[in-house]
C-alpha cells in the first residue's frame, strides 16, 4: 500500500521554535512573503509597483488586570498588491516544509510562527484565475482550532491584484514584549529587511495605527537615514566567499549601538554588537561623527545554511579554522571586522592615539606602578578599551598587572622544574633565566611603585585632615585615628598594607601586639588606649605565672586638630597617657586578649601625644617641665618615677617628617 506522509498542525506549531523576545517575527514573516508575492506578479503580470500597507491593532477589549493597556498592540494587518493566493500559492501554503520557494531561500515554513504568537490568521486574496485572466477571490482563516482550511472561493468584480493577512490576538507572553511605538515597530522592520531595502526595486512599504491616516513611509525613512556604500566588499573565509555592505545611520532613532548583521536570503539572521568585537569602538562615534555603523555580511554560505525558522545558522560557532569548506561563525565575523576596522581607520586611528596618550599620562602622573606593562602586556593593553575613567582604567591596568605576575611565577616555577627533570641545557637555563628575571625584576619594582603612590595618596589625605572644614570646625579625633591605624583593630587582623604606622614610625610594624582603640581587660567600662605597642617579650626569674614582661612599652594618644579645651590637672593628653602607664606598670591590666601586661623596672615606656599644641596646651606643657623642640613642633620630658619618656607631637611635625623620609622616593618616581 503507498501512503502520503502527512502533517499534524498543531504539532508544526508547537516545534517552531519562537523566543518571546522576537515578538516581531510573524509580522516579518508577513512582510517577506507580500515583497515574494509582489515580485512574483511583477515577472508573470507586469503592472504597477509593489506597495505593502502595515496596520497596526491597539489593546480593544484586553482586560486590563494581564497587563493590556489601551496602546498595548494587539494585532497587525497587512495588506500587498502581490499575485496572491492562486491555486499555486494556496497549494505551497498547504504544504509543510513547501518547496515552492525554495529558489529564493524559503524555507516554507514561516507561516507557523504566525500561530505560535497569535490566535488566529484570517486571510482574504484577490488574484487571477489560472487560465482565462479573471480575477477571483479566497478567504479563510487559519487556526489551530481547525485542522482543515475551509477557504470560500468566489468569482469578484475587482480587477486587481490584493491580499490582506490579518495577525489577530496576540497571546500575552508575546504581547509583553511587543513594542508600542510605531517608530520602534518601524526600525525593526527596516533593520529585518534592510536587504530588500537596498534594492531599488523594494516595494513602498508604510506602517499606520489601524484609525490614523497618518503613515511612515518606511523607504523614505531608510533612504533619509541610512547611508549605504558604494561598493561591497568581498573577502574569502576559507573556500566561501562574503559580501560586506557598509552603512552610516544618521539618526539615533533607528540605533543605538554599532552592529553587523548576518543576513540570508536578503533578511537579517544574527547581529553582532561590534563594540564587543573591535576594540576602539563604542559610542562615542556617534557624538564624533554623526553616525552609528552596520555592516551587512551576505554569503550563499549563509543562505544554504539559515536554520529553518531563520533565527540562526547551521554553523558552528567555533570550529576547526583548517577546514576551508565550514568556517565557524566566530573566524567569519573577526575576518568582516578587519575588513570593517579599515572602512573606519580614520576615526578608529585617531581614537587610538587619544587612548595610547591619555594612558600613558595617567601611568606617568597617577599611577607609575603600571609603567612596565607597555613593555611586558602590550596586547593587553592594545585591548584596553577608550573612554574608560580613571577608576575603570585602573582597575584594567590591576588586573593586568595581576596577570602579568601570576605568569612570571608559573614561568619561574616551570623554569625551575624543567632544570630539575634535566630537560634543559645549562646554556637554555642561563639565557631563559635572565629573561624571566629581569621581567620579575620589573614586576617587583612595579609593586614598590605601588606603595609608594599609596604613601602619596595617604600623606595628601593627612593633609587634608588638618584643614578647616566648610562648617568652620575640624575634622575629628577618629579621621586621623582611622588614617593611622584602624579603630577597633589589632595586628593580628590588620595586614601591613592597612594601616599608615609608617606616618609616625615603621618600627611600631613589628610590635609583639598592638592594638587600636581597644579597652583595657576587654571590658566596655574601661579606659581605651588610642594606639598600644607592646614590644620585645622577655624571660625574667621575678615575674609572676609565665615570667614573660615587655621590654618596652608605647602607647599613644591622638587629639582633634586644633583642640583647646584641656584641663591642666585631669582632661589633657599628657595626664592620660600618665595614667595609662601607671596602671600598666601596676600590673592592673590585660590585653585584649585577656593576657596580663607584665612589666619589670626596666620595662621602657614612650608615651606619645598626637594634636596640636594650642595655647592652653602650651601652658600645660611648662608648668610641667616640658622641653621644646627647636622647631617649635613638639615637646618632650623623661618621668623618671614611671622609667617613661613622653613627647607630644603635632600633626605638622608628623607630617613634615614624613614628608622627608619619603622625599627621596616621591623624586625617584616623579611624583609630588
């Protein structure tokens, strides 16, 4: 027995693959087929030009609680002059997987998506009869309700050709993603079509809301925005050739971005967004040059393998390069960049130079520690987007310079095995070895760097510290704590690179324990010492439990700039500190830790006030016996009763050390 195969509607249906992000796509699939009707009748009747009238359906009767809103679209209409739904037409549309426009890439199966995304497709057609020329006229609705097409033919007075596809009810996870604005409708339609759009054949396509007379002519619209090169250019990829159109958009309505369209059959397939693609582009271009670029890649390549509902292609997108007959997607797109990088080299060159002087300006004045990376990363930072700010473009340079010495150490450590398994000449160790030194050499002498544009940084906050403030007042005891130690910290969870000891002295680094605003015993009741500094544990015969007492012992207390409120007996610097040391020397006190401050007669204490010397300070300081530095800075005395040597200093002076020791290293950097 021979059978026919036979199709099952909904099931078509149901595997035509359709994201509802493309909400656009039956409506495409509409206007295509009216540009392949009316280029049909053109070559078999003549007459008049092709014209394709697109309506658009508003919200109506949509409840309202799913979203539908009044400009919500509900549908299209569109109406063409094309050879219409003849016998021979009506025939491929009832066929699945139709070959009957096989020749000008259809694939014969675009008029599913139309029920994937709406209720229901009603068609009317007038068109001529096979045979004796008169006109006659089909209707019927297309549905899923229905397996069957009930068309009703009828002879017709008209005596011309028209067809009118109506897309109703949109279903609503489609309908979201609709836009509303007939512009936006426009640009997509212009951009899915911008091949037929090119020919000067196109049909006049306009868009209109269903109940406004008023219409974008979509020609004149593409024509006034759109400028096309004169010339395709063509390439090889392999064995197959592409065709590279070239096109400047004028207005900022029909794009927003640069893009390259993968186009088959004359519709666009896949974009590329080209600011991701090639490297000194993005979108400054518009405001520099007054257009955007797309480029459109045409290929018989593209159009023999589109998928079947024209959403991708059949082809890899990455592949083996060494096959000359099936180049992947990713090796076809970077071939059209170069080509398209050439088209725009005037404006892309001048951007790379912009780029290559902005950031070696940046690394000579802010930011010295990224200096060896032209020479070690050079494609790394060819890469470097332009127009990046200074916090983004650092950020690039760091993760760079991150790369940079994560490879220097696989290198070394590679270096170093291949020596080991004996797998390398000593003459090959000597040379490569010198090689990868002289990089690690440089990659140290970054992070160096580094550091000391931090010590830059960290001195220009100071200094902004001891300025009066809008509000009259100065900045709090706790920004300059914050600065030079972190409050509520101990060195045990505080890193090197966290805190500025360095501002008063590098040694206090290598303290036993310290700690920063904590209280004694650990307890919220007591006294907080600002910064203490216990140093040097040592075994004595005459201390109690584990015989362990500090050698030396320092502490310090930080004041707000400028504060002139002390009391000469109790509420003053010099009376805390004092009192601090007292209690510790009494053994009255633990760590905040809970371990006890143990001390002997020879435990040193250096007591340190940090403030300014104001008037009420400066008395203070007299009548206590207090000798002056010769700048006039700072003060000092030795307690002999507590074995304790107490100095206050003032911000300035910290400062202006400061600024001494590292003179030399801001000079050898090139910073000030």
């Amino acid at each position: 027995m021979i059978r026919s195969f036979s199709t099952s509607l909904s099931g078509r249906v149901r595997n035509f693959t359709l994201p509802i992000k493309q909400p656009l796509v039956p409506l495409f699939e509409a206007i295509v087929n009216s540009i392949n009707a009316i280029n049909e009748r053109m070559e078999k009747y003549g007459g008049e030009e092709g014209f394709i009238d697109v309506q658009v359906i508003r919200g109506g009767d949509k409840p309202l609680s799913e979203g539908w809103t009044e400009e919500s679209v509900r549908g299209f209409t569109i109406r063409d002059n094309g050879i219409g739904f003849d016998e021979a037409n009506m025939g491929s549309f009832m066929e699945a997987d139709s070959e009957y426009k096989m020749k000008i890439g259809g694939k014969g199966v675009g008029r599913f998506s139309w029920l994937v995304a709406f209720s229901q497709v009603h068609i009317e057609s007038v068109y001529k009869r096979e045979g004796n020329g008169d006109f006659e006229s089909r209707a019927f609705d297309f549905t899923l309700k229905n397996r069957e097409v009930d068309d009703i033919v009828q002879d017709t007075a008209e005596t011309g050709f028209h067809t009118t596809v109506s897309l109703i009810d949109y279903k609503s996870q489609y309908a979201k993603n609709t836009p509303k604005q007939l512009e936006t409708i426009a640009t997509h339609i212009i951009q899915h079509c911008l091949v037929y759009f090119l020919n000067p054949k196109c049909p006049t396509i306009q868009l209109r809301d269903e109940n406004n007379a008023a219409a974008l002519n979509l020609n004149q619209l593409f024509h006034d925005h759109f400028a096309t090169d004169d010339k395709k250019v063509d390439f090889f990829v392999g064995d197959k050739q592409f065709h590279l159109l070239n096109v400047k958009i004028n207005d900022k309505k029909f794009s927003s971005q640069n893009q390259l369209f993968l186009c088959a059959n004359d519709r666009s397939v896949k974009r590329k967004k080209l600011d991701d693609l090639i490297v000194n582009l993005d979108d400054a271009i518009f405001e520099r040059t007054g257009f955007w670029y797309l480029g459109i890649l045409t290929s018989k390549y593209f159009d023999e393998n589109v998928d079947m509902n024209r959403l991708s292609f059949n082809i890899e997108e990455e592949g083996n390069e060494m096959l000359k007959d099936c180049p992947s997607l990713n090796l076809i797109v970077s071939e059209a960049c170069k080509r398209i990088e050439t088209f725009l080299a005037q404006y892309l060159d001048e951007v790379q130079e912009e780029k290559q002087t902005r950031l070696w300006t940046y690394v000579q004045n802010s930011a010295p520690q990224y200096r060896h990376l032209e020479r070690y990363a050079p494609q790394e930072i060819a890469a470097l987007k332009p127009h990046l700010s200074d916090e983004q473009l650092d950020d690039e340079l760091n993760r760079i310079k991150r790369k940079l010495e994560n490879d220097a150490t696989s290198e070394c450590r590679t270096l170093i095995d291949r020596l080991n398994r004996k797998v390398i000449s000593p003459d090959e160790y000597q040379q490569q070895f010198q090689t990868i030194v002289e990089k690690v050499s440089d990659i140290n002498g970054a992070s160096l760097a580094e550091y000391i544009v931090h010590r830059r940084i960290v001195l220009n906050l100071f200094e902004s510290g001891l300025e009066i403030q809008p509000d009259g007042k100065f900045h709090l005891e706790k920004y300059m704590h914050d600065l030079i130690y972190p409050t509520r910290a101990t060195l045990d969870d505080t890193p090197y690179e966290c805190h500025n000891l360095w501002l008063i002295d590098d040694k206090l680094s290598f303290s036993h324990f310290l700690s920063s605003d904590k209280p004694f015993n650990n307890s919220s009741n007591e006294e907080r010492t600002d910064i203490l500094a216990l140093n040097y544990p040592v075994a004595v015969a005459d201390v109690k439990n584990d015989g362990t007492a500090f050698n030396s012992i320092v502490i310090f207390e930080l004041k707000r700039p400028q504060r002139d409120d002390y009391d000469p007996d109790d509420d003053n610097p010099v009376q805390q500190l004092l009192r601090y040391a007292k209690r510790i020397r009494d053994e009255k006190v633990k760590d905040s830790k809970g371990r006890p401050i143990r001390t002997t007669n020879s435990t040193h204490f250096h007591l340190y006030a940090v403030c300014d010397i104001t008037d009420k300070l400066r008395d203070i300081l007299i009548e206590r016996g207090f000798t002056f530095t010769p700048d006039n800075l700072g003060a000092y005395l030795y307690n002999s009763a507590l074995n304790a040597y107490v100095e206050v200093i003032t911000y300035d002076k910290i400062r202006n050390d400061a600024e001494k020791r590292n003179r030399i290293l801001f000079e050898k950097l090139g910073i000030r």
